[in-house]
C-alpha cells in the first residue's frame, strides 16, 4: 500500500447533481435515471427505467448530460450505490443522483469499484447527515472525502480483473433473459395460441396446496435467515440478493411460521410492483417473506415449473392487471390470484411441455449457481484490491 497516494475527491473529478424536482413521465423515451435504477452491486437495472420526452430531457440535462464513463451514484436514500454509464447509453439524472466525471488522474473504473469498496464505504457512513426525512451525503462537502490510488497502470489492471469478473456475470445474466424469453413464447405456443375449446379450465387455486403470504417483522438481524422482499425479485425471475434482508432463526421459525418457504414455492410480488415472479431453490432456504409476496405451494402431483410459466405469462399478467386495486400503492389479493382461471390440456401434454421447458430452466439455474460464484468471488476480491491486500501484476510500461 506505501506506492498508493491520497487525494481528495475534488482533485480526481468533477461532482454535479441533477435537478431537484421529477419531471412528468412517459410510457416511452428517454431514460430518466433515478436511484431504484442503481443496484448495489454496481449495476444500473434497466427492468427500473422511466421515461421523459424530448422538452423534458433537454431542460433535465441542462445542468449536466451524462455521457459514457460517468459514474453515477444515489446522494440521498440509497447512499453508497453507484454505477457507471455505458458506452451509447442515453439518459438525464432523476432526482437524488449525483455524478463524477473523473480526470486523467484517475480510470473511472477504478473509482466505481473504489467507491463500492468497504473503505470508501466507511468514509461515506461517517461523513452522511442524518437529517429527519432522510439520510444524505453532502455534495458540497464531498470533494474533501479522501481516495486512496494506485499508478494509473495499477488502477487498470486492478479495474480490469474486477471488470473481467463483472462481464462474465452480465452475459449470463442476459444468457438467463434469453432463457426466460424462450419458455415464455414456448408457453403462450402451447397453451395460449394452440388452446383448444374441449380443455379444462382450472382455477390457480386447485392446482395449489397453499397460497399465502408473509408479514414484516418489527426486528431484523444482521445475519441469520434469509428474508425476501419484492424488490429482491427481478422481472427474469432471479434473485438480487444483495437485497436480501436477515432475521433470527426464532423470528422464523415462530412469529413468521406462516411463510416460511419451501423448495419450489413460487413468489409472486403483490404490492408496490405487481407480477414478479421467481421459484425458491434449494439454495436460498431457509427463508422467509413478507406481504408484498404471495407464494404459491404446488400440489404434490403439479409441477412447479409448470405454475411458474402460467404466472410469467403474458396472459396470468394482463389478468392480474385487471383486477389490481389502485390505493396508496397498486396490490393484489390473495384472492383473486387463487380464483384465477386457465385452460390446461391433458396431462400428456403437460408433461411433454414440462419435459421441454425443463431444459431451459436446468440451464438458468446452472448459470444462476454461476453467477453466484462469480459474485462471491468477486466482492472477496473487492476490498482486498481496493485496500492494496492483494496486489496484481501489470507491465511497467505501455506497449507501443
């Protein structure tokens, strides 16, 4: 660590934030990047996105238009997230987000995973204003918040190792989008386009042993079993588990006894964002939920693959569309999933479906186990370089 220097922040980038006020959205156009788009992780989630129109967007990057390795990062609620903007990506800062624009004294990579790292992390827990509403950084304080660098040759050797390990983790993470598109369209083929009139129509709830849904606990813990939210779903049916909560093992196991999750139960988020869905693994359990998920027990002699393809279906989606209460937010009864109808061929046909849409599914879980081994390996490798810990090898001189 004796070859790293310290610098303030100032002095390795510009720091600017967008307008304070929302602008009026749009079903399409341009990307209005607000905080629930940046993932802790390091990502933007693009499955987050609003939109604004031209007017809009030309008055909301007045200020500051982000351009390719910008890193933006959330200054008030979900501080200490940060991603950086891609190469062609177009958008206009929401509100509450901020953005550094590195000089030739740092590679913006480098920063982004620095600012991830536990070090910087620290520096922003205790630099952050408590104020009554909401948590903040305080940008005009925030040149002064030190950053520790290695050579720019380190820095992109460092960033490169961590970059190498985060792409491999995005073409799987598209390779499963891919997936989940195939057994979509393989569904609404069979089931939807190719229904016959003599099929039987069944309701979700008979082919069910248990729909319920969890409660949120007045205690967390720091650890222990995992407790799934909404927003720990994403819309190609994975899990973000970063956003995992925890609770204690008596929490669980008494006043959450009600929910507490088998393997193949499906999630289906009934609150706030309605229509998620994923399949509990054997490598989530134990765990638990509260009352923005349903989930849905299959019967012994019904395949879960099978009710999670009529949930994912564009079909169960317009469904429960209609019958959404629109309140304080948009939620869904337990209800009205339960007395949800399909029509659904004969077992023989059932099965042939399941048979081929199995091999989807067995190939996005294999890519899911991956991922999560990457990632593991990844924030292992995080703060160890970001500290100096672990040092890579680098050529001292760039080849001409």
């Amino acid at each position: 660590m004796s070859s790293w220097e310290s610098y303030k922040l100032s002095e390795l980038c510009q720091i600017y934030d967008g307008p304070h006020a929302t602008p009026p959205k749009t079903m399409v156009g341009n990307v209005f990047l607000g905080i629930s788009s940046i993932n802790y992780d390091g990502r933007i989630d693009n499955s987050q996105f609003e939109y604004v129109d031209d007017e809009y967007f030309a008055k909301w990057t007045r200020r500051i238009l982000p351009i390719a390795k910008d890193i933006v990062f959330s200054y008030e609620t979900k501080l200490g997230t940060a991603a950086i903007i891609p190469e062609g990506f177009k958008c206009c800062l929401g509100r509450r987000m901020g953005l550094l624009r590195c000089n030739n004294k740092v590679v913006p990579e480098f920063l982004l995973y620095y600012y991830l790292s536990p070090e910087f992390q620290g520096v922003i827990q205790e630099r952050t204003y408590s104020g009554s509403t909401v948590d903040r950084i305080p940008l005009k304080e925030m040149g002064e918040f030190p950053v520790r660098l290695p050579s720019l040759l380190e820095q992109k050797a460092i960033a490169s190792v961590l970059s190498s390990l985060d792409d491999k983790i995005d073409l799987l993470h598209r390779q499963n989008k891919t997936l989940e598109a195939m057994a979509e369209t393989l569904f609404r083929q069979w089931f939807i386009e190719e229904a016959k009139e003599d099929w039987e129509e069944v309701r979700i709830g008979d082919l069910c042993e248990v729909i319920t849904k969890g409660t949120t606990p007045k205690q967390f813990a720091e650890s222990g079993v995992n407790f799934i939210k909404a927003e720990s779903l994403t819309d190609t049916g994975s899990f973000i588990r970063s956003k995992f909560a925890s609770v204690s093992n008596e929490i669980h196991e008494n006043l959450l006894k009600r929910s507490i999750l088998q393997i193949d139960d499906l999630l289906f988020s009934i609150a706030g964002t309605i229509g998620r869905v994923a399949k509990v693994t054997s490598d989530i359990v134990p765990a638990n939920t509260n009352q923005a998920l349903a989930i849905l027990r299959p019967k012994n002699d019904v395949s879960s693959d099978l009710i999670y393809c009529i949930l994912k279906s564009s079909y169960f989606q317009e469904l429960a569309d209609g019958k959404v209460v629109h309140a304080v937010q948009p939620n869904l009864s337990l209800g009205e999933i339960s007395n949800s109808c399909i029509r659904l061929p004969s077992q023989t046909v059932i099965q042939a479906f399941i048979e081929q849409v199995r091999t989807y599914f067995d190939k996005k879980n294999a890519n899911a186990k991956q991922i999560q081994t990457l990632e593991n390996l990844r924030n292992t490798l995080l703060p160890k370089l970001m500290s100096g810990e672990v040092r890579v090898q680098y050529q001292t001189e760039e080849v001409a």
